[in-house]
C-alpha cells in the first residue's frame, strides 16, 4: 500500500512549512512495520510552492492508494479543494483529514464529506497507523491496480476510536467514539531520529517539549484538549539532547520549539541545561512561546545565555473582565517587567493583542492599546478573534453566548459581538493599525508581489531548458507569446500557488486585451486556489472597463486569503467583493504626466535612466511621480551602471508607502537581502518567458544571487547577514 501525505504552506509564510505532524505520522507507521506500506510526504517544493493543477499532477504521479491531507485554519480551504480534485478525477485513491481543523463542531471540514473518506480527529498518530492496519487487512480481495477502491471497503463502526467514516454507499460520516490522549508522549518515535522527516531540513527545525497546556483560554484549542495531566506528556530530556544533536550535524541554526508555555515547563531547568551542554546555544537560535509573567532577571539572563533571539507572549487584552469572559489569566504587572527585562537583553519580544474579545467594548479595547502604549510594550501584533473548531468558544458560541457571529469558513474570523458592530471592529482596526504606523488599507497575510516581479534576467542567466521540477513562480509573455495557446494550457499545470503574470503587451489595443485576457483564463482554469500578481505593462493606464473585463477572465474561487479581508474592505460578506484580494492586477505604465489622470492605485511608473544624465536628473526624474497616483517605481538603469550612482540614488530616495522594482538583477537581488537578510530567502522565482523567440526558463544559482547581494552590499556600504559572500 502506498500512502502518500500532503501539508500545504501558510500562504506567505512557506519557509515555515516543516511538515512536523506529517514527520510523527510517517514515523509512526513505519514503526508499525505493515507489510507492504510505503509513506512518503511529498517533497517540500511541491507542496510548499505547487499550484493547485501542478499538485494533483504530482500526488497523481505518485499513484498512490492513500492520501492523507494535514489541516490548518490556514490551509484547509486549498488542502479540500484539492482533495475534491483528486476524488473527481481518480475517485478510487482514499483520502484522509487529519489536524486541529478536524473537530466534531468544524462543520466546515465536516462538510467536505464529497472530498475526504475519513477523518481523524484529536492526536492523529494511532488512529492512522491502525486505519492503515485495517486496509491493509481488509485487502482480502486486491485487484492489481486497486485493491482498497472505497466502495468495497468497510470498516467496524467502533473499531478504530477517533475516526470518522462513510459507511457502504452513503456520504454521510460516522464518528466512532474519540481517542483518548497518547498515554506517554514519548512512545512516539522522534520525527528527526527516526528519519522521517529526511530531505525537509533545511536551517530551521521545530521541536515539540509537551503536549499539554496547564491553562483553558477558551479561545484556544490547545487548551481545549482533555489531557492528563503530569510528565507523561513532556518529552524527555534525552530526546531533546539527541535531536538538538542531529540538528547541528545537519546544519539547522534556527529551532523553534513548539511549546505554548516554554517557561513554565518543570524540566525547564535540565532543557536549559542541556541547550548549553550540547553547545546549541552557540550555533543555533531559538524561539519559543512563553508567559511573560514567569520571568525574572535570572530567567531572561538564561534565555539570553541559551542564544533565544525571538519569543512570544500573549497579552490578548489588558481588561481583567474581558480576560475573565475568555478564562484567560494575565498578571499584568510582571507580564509588563517581564517583557521589558527580554528586550534590555536584546531578545525580540513578539506580543499578541487580540480585537473582538467577548465582553470588549470600544473604551475597553483603547484601554489595552493605553497599556501597551504607556508601559512602552510596542511593538505588538494585532489579531482578530477566530472562532476555531474545537474550542470552548466555539461551543459557547454556537449556543448564543456573547452574541457572537463568526465566518463560517477558515479563518473563522468573529464578524460581531454583543458588544461590538462589524462596523466597530472595522473601525477599531483601522485606528489601531493607524496608532502603529501602519497602512490599514494593507490586508495582514495577504503575499504581496516580489522584488523581482519585473526583474529582467540577462540571456546568460537563462539556462535554455525547461525547469522539469520546480512550480513556475513567475511568467513574461509578450503579444506573440499570447497566442500560443497550446504553450499556456501545459504551462496552466505548471504554476505555483502564487505567481507573477507579467504581460508585456506594449500597446494596449483592444486585440491584445482580448488575448491578455484568454490566456488568463487558460492559466487560472485548472488553479482556482492561486494568489496572483499580474502585470499589465503597456502604453497607458487600463480604464475602470478593461480592468473589470481581465479580472473577470481569471477563475477564482473564494478561499482563505480572500476572507482575511473582510476588516480591511469593510463588507463582511467576500462573496461581495469587487474583487479577489488574492488576484492582484497591476498596470506597468511610462511616467509621463499627462497620464495622470488614468491612473489608480494599481498603477507602476516605469522610468527609464539614460546613462548621459546626471545623478540630478535621476533623482528629478523619479521625484516627479510624487504626487500622481500609484502603487509603485519601476525603475530601468543603463546596461553599464556605475554602482556608487545607484547607491546615492537609492540612499536619498524616499519611496514613502510606494514599492520599488528593479529591472536591474544585481540590484534587485540586493534590495531583498537587506531587507529579509537571510540569503536563503532569496531565490529568484522560477520563471518562464514566453515570447517571440520562443520559451526560455530561468532560475538564479545561489552563486548568482550571493555575488549580486554583495554587489549591493558594496553600493550600501550594507552588512547582509552571511559572512561567506565571495565576488
Ligand atoms: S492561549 Fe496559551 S495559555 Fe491559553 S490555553 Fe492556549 S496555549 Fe494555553
């Protein structure tokens, strides 16, 4: 039997995507020793960066008997659709849910029953392995191709707790009575020791100490679970002793320990202990979740010695009713001393508020940004209250209390409260993103477009052949190459789940409109899931009209990035959107005043810099878009640039709220290291071009890349994070 496991990304957060729970699954059933079974978790380019069409043609090349689908709030919404694909065009494959999404009240999972066979509720690992050892025994009758087709296949209701099944000829689920918690965490075998998550290191690795929380946040699920109580549910020093190990030898420098309350843990002492006495603390960085409250001096001297450069802590509200309607228990005071005792040691300091918490009012809301802000706490993230399945909330929730409306897919955001409007919560939003500086019109999650959306490759960096493996990440296609339909429709299943169209149409005539907007349709068909960025350059501004008509050409169907903006748009139904948040339409437009007046926010000033002109020129050329309407400069420089030019250039620009892109590689290349400095974030997206000499795709070498943030380096003056850049 071949199963295969799929976790897809947080949409612009795919670094992130270690495919942890998938690692215990794996090891778990290879523990088993089934005859026969094969797992494997698909490859991480695929899943973290696959559109939709590109990863069913992927788990289908796969061919294999099961799937099982990790899922979060953040991507439950792609991980059915995708699902949903496979059961349509392979029906015979099993398909299983597995994760916090899965839930007796998650009705949004729950209703994917068209798309998912079984599910797995509460700790996934012994539920799998023995739904895995039943179809393996039920394959009494294989035939060579299929032997596990769903229809012959039936399962004793109360054989397996903590499943839910269809019985014979009905979609309907049967939930078997729940699983009760995993006695003694540390039977599981160790995802790293075990070598099941081999291939999926890359220099940052997630470790889990418990699985327990001694709190009951109603908000929460981790707190939610029914778990007993005691050293059973934390892992073992030893373990951490040995998988900290296996992480220096494979070259991880960051570890983010997968802990709701890393200071509070009993054996916090030994974990310390043993951070030092592997020498971890001196290759590697760490970051945790942890209450504020519990630290001291003492306390923040010993994270700053174990090399911790980031932690989080919760806040949530700093109203005690309102921490008394969710069962949260905060003391203020020391959370406050706490906090600011981490940052004088130079640790990053992550603090959570959330708005549309039961019982707040607009005065007790600005009552916590009061106390964030006069007890200097800043920076802080604002969030917005999810209903998640699971929670004690949610159950509150569904029987009326706090008066409470909530989205009814992911990310299950509450829209009202007894206390607070939609209109409240959109307004308190906006004043609190405003008293941070920040730009409410920008929709939090959101993947905004690269710095090398309009990145010329030079022709000696374009490798010729096709890229056969990685997601295509970004496409450049001019009038001629619009009309090679059968070029698009292969290319259609080839696309990442977030791509950069760049349509270099020239002249915007009402023929090549027509084909902008024929080959959107042929690229977004097979991937309704995509967050696009799509660059129409031509000679002017679109009009409201062909705006409208190319936005209607790319399918799209509603999903998770969508419904983060229902704060940021003001209408708390996205069904009413104008348009997707996810599908961003951009016009590449020469700067020349006159075409002011048609231009919207959407709009990028292309400027060209001729080598004859001064530094002066340069800088008057790109100070006249100051006033016009848009959303960015895109900046062309001469083929010869003196890098001190550009270094001046840049160092007085003051792009203020708009983007800067860059034609020139080296420097745009430059531009991201500093910004995210971490090189390894740096990939060029895969692209292809699509043109009139024909197709050509490229990827940047990490050498390429290296040599062209050290050339920016050298125009800056800038110090990038690696120290081992060589020209
Ligand atoms: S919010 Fe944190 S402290 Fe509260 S239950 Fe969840 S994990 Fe525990």
């Amino acid at each position: 039997m071949k199963v295969l496991l799929v976790q897809l990304p947080v949409p612009n957060n795919k670094l992130s995507n270690l495919p942890l729970a998938l690692g215990y699954l794996k090891a778990s059933a290879d523990a088993a020793r089934i005859p026969g079974l094969q797992v494997e978790i698909l490859e991480r380019q695929t899943q973290d960066r696959g559109g939709d069409a590109f990863l069913l043609d992927a788990i289908l090349e796969r061919d294999p008997d099961l799937v099982g689908f990790s899922l979060y709030t953040w991507n439950s919404s792609r991980a059915i659709g995708l699902a949903r694909a496979l059961k349509q065009t392979a029906p015979e494959i099993l398909t299983v849910g597995g994760g916090p999404e899965v839930n007796r009240d998650g009705d949004f999972v729950i209703s994917a029953a068209d798309a998912l066979d079984f599910l797995v509720l509460g700790e996934g690992e012994r539920t799998f392995v023995e739904l895995l050892q039943a179809l393996n025994n039920k394959a009494t009758s294989p035939t060579p191709k299929r032997p596990f087709h769903p229809s012959s296949f039936i399962l004793h209701p109360l054989s397996i707790p903590g499943l839910a099944y269809h019985p014979a000829s009905s979609r309907e689920w049967v939930f078997n009575p729940p699983r009760t918690a995993v006695e003694d965490v540390n039977l599981l075998p160790s995802v790293y020791l075990s070598g099941a998550l081999e291939g999926f290191l890359g220099r940052f690795m997630m470790i889990e100490l418990s699985r327990w929380c001694p709190s009951k946040c109603s908000f929460c699920y981790y707190g939610r679970q029914d778990l007993p109580l005691g050293g059973k549910r934390y892992f073992e020093v030893e373990r951490l002793r040995q998988e900290l190990l296996f992480g220096m030898e494979h070259g991880v420098e960051q570890v983010h320990f997968v802990e709701a309350n890393f200071n509070t843990l009993p054996h916090l002492k030994q974990i310390y202990q043993t951070i030092k006495e592997t020498g971890a603390n001196r290759r590697m960085g760490f970051y945790a979740e942890m209450r504020g409250e519990a630290i001291d001096e003492e306390e923040a001297d010993r994270l700053a010695e174990c090399n911790f450069g980031v932690v989080e802590c919760g806040l949530q509200s700093a109203v005690p009713e309102v921490l008394a309607r969710v069962r949260r228990k905060n003391h203020l005071p020391r959370l406050v001393r706490g906090v600011h005792l981490l940052r004088e040691r130079g640790i990053e300091v992550f603090l959570d508020a959330i708005l549309g918490l039961p019982g707040d009012t607009p005065e007790t809301f600005r009552q916590t940004l009061a106390f964030i802000e006069d007890n200097g706490l800043a920076p802080y993230d604002l969030f917005h209250l999810q209903i998640l399945p699971g929670t004690q909330l949610k159950t509150e929730a569904q029987s009326g209390k706090h008066g409470l409306e909530w989205q009814s897919a992911p990310p299950y955001f509450a829209l009202q409260t007894a206390e607070l409007s939609f209109e409240q919560l959109c307004e308190l939003r906006r004043e609190t993103l405003e008293r941070k500086g920040e730009d409410p019109a920008e929709i939090q999650g959101l993947p905004i477009p690269g710095p090398f959306s309009l990145t010329l490759l030079p022709k000696n960096e374009i490798s010729g052949e096709l890229i056969d493996q990685l997601p295509l990440e970004r496409l450049v296609i001019d009038r001629v190459g619009l009309e090679d339909k059968p070029a698009l429709q292969s290319l259609a299943r080839r696309l990442a789940s977030e791509v950069t169209i760049w349509l270099r149409l020239e002249r915007l005539d009402e023929a090549g409109l027509k084909a902008a907007q024929e080959a959107l349709t042929i690229l977004s068909e097979p991937n309704p899931s995509g967050a696009w960025h799509i660059f129409v350059e031509g000679d002017r501004p679109l009009t409201e009209a062909e705006r409208a008509e190319l936005l209607k050409a790319i399918h799209h169907r509603e999903g998770y990035l969508d419904r983060l903006a229902v704060f940021a748009l003001l209408e708390r139904d996205p069904t009413r959107f104008t348009a997707w948040p996810s599908v961003n339409l951009f016009e590449v437009v020469p700067w020349q005043p006159a075409l002011q007046q048609m231009a919207g926010p959407k709009t990028i000033w292309k400027i060209d810099l001729k080598e004859e002109q001064t530094l002066e020129q340069w800088q008057a050329r790109m100070e006249e878009t100051a006033g016009a309407p848009g959303y960015g400069l895109y900046v062309r420089f001469p083929v010869e640039i003196s890098v001190a030019k550009v270094r001046a250039l840049l160092e007085d620009f003051e792009p203020g709220h708009r983007m800067l892109f860059l034609a020139e590689p080296n420097f745009a290349a430059g531009l991201a290291s500093t910004e995210n400095e971490d090189l390894t974030l740096l990939s060029f997206p895969t692209t292809l071009e699509l043109d009139k000499t024909g197709r050509h795709s490229s990827q940047f070498s990490q050498h390429s890349i290296e040599k062209a943030a050290l050339r920016w380096t050298v125009a800056h003056r800038l110090k990038v994070s690696s120290g081992n850049l060589t020209v």
